[in-house]
C-alpha cells in the first residue's frame, strides 16, 4: 500500500462516491476525482453507449467537469475502480493523454485503487506521477 495523506483519501472518497453512478451497459464501475486549479474537487464515473467509442472514461468526465466550472488545470487525480469486474485500477492511454494536457505539471499525483463493497481497498492504493504512467506524451 502506498502512503498517503489527507488530500489522497479525501480524493479517493469523492472517487468512490461518483462511482456508484456509472452508467454502465457491459463493463465496469470506474469512479474519478481531481483536485483542481481552484481548490475544489470535481468528480466524474463512466458513461457507456451502446456505440463504440461513444461512451466516456470516469478520467475525462471528471476532468471535463473540471473544466465545465472554469479550470484548465488539475493538481491531483484519483480514480478508483470496481474489484468485482477488474482488478487493475489503471487509466487507459487516452485517459493518461488527457490527464497530461490538463495537469498542473508533470509531476501531478495519479491515485488509484480498487474498491469492494462500498469501501476502498486502501491496500490497492498506488500513487505515481503522470510523467512515470506517461513518460513520452503527445505534444505538439
Ligand atoms: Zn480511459
């Protein structure tokens, strides 16, 4: 398990919470939370279409509500995933993309975990930097 502090619990927390509204039609629950630019956390969950591609990772809803409250910039995310259906919590490579173009630097903070239960799993929790989880990144 990884050390963590306040911020990363109450961030896991948020995470945990949006999770519960996935909107799921095959896959899994993914929760999602960022600390951004103006202190506040925002949260986000997948949404799955029946169309391929249409759906939206947890990741970038939870970045784009971010945004949609007027920040370009976040400081810290936590995602946290359901263990009943997947046992890796790991963003996807566009996700990690997306996560990049919107962190503060690159040394911002990725959580993630697994939850079971209603609960995390604190002793899933690992903590990397999107520059590690990331290191050659799409720039122009
Ligand atoms: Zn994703």
């Amino acid at each position: 398990m990884a050390k963590i502090g306040e911020s990363e619990k109450k961030l896991l927390e948020a995470a945990l919470k949006a999770m519960r509204n996935a909107y799921l039609l095959w896959g899994f629950r993914v929760g999602a939370a960022v600390i951004a630019e103006d202190g506040q956390v925002y949260e986000g969950c997948n949404v799955e279409s029946w169309v391929s591609g249409l759906g939206t990772c947890a990741e970038r809803c939870t970045i784009n509500h971010a945004v949609l409250h007027g920040n370009h910039k976040i400081e810290e995310i936590a995602v946290v995933m359901d263990v009943n259906s997947h046992k890796k919590p790991m963003p996807c490579g566009a996700c990690l993309q997306y996560i990049y173009d919107f962190a503060e630097n690159p040394k911002i903070k990725v959580v993630t975990a697994n939850a079971e239960n209603g609960r995390i799993q604190f002793e899933t929790v690992k903590v990397k930097t999107i520059e590690e989880l990331l290191p050659f990144p799409f720039r122009k």
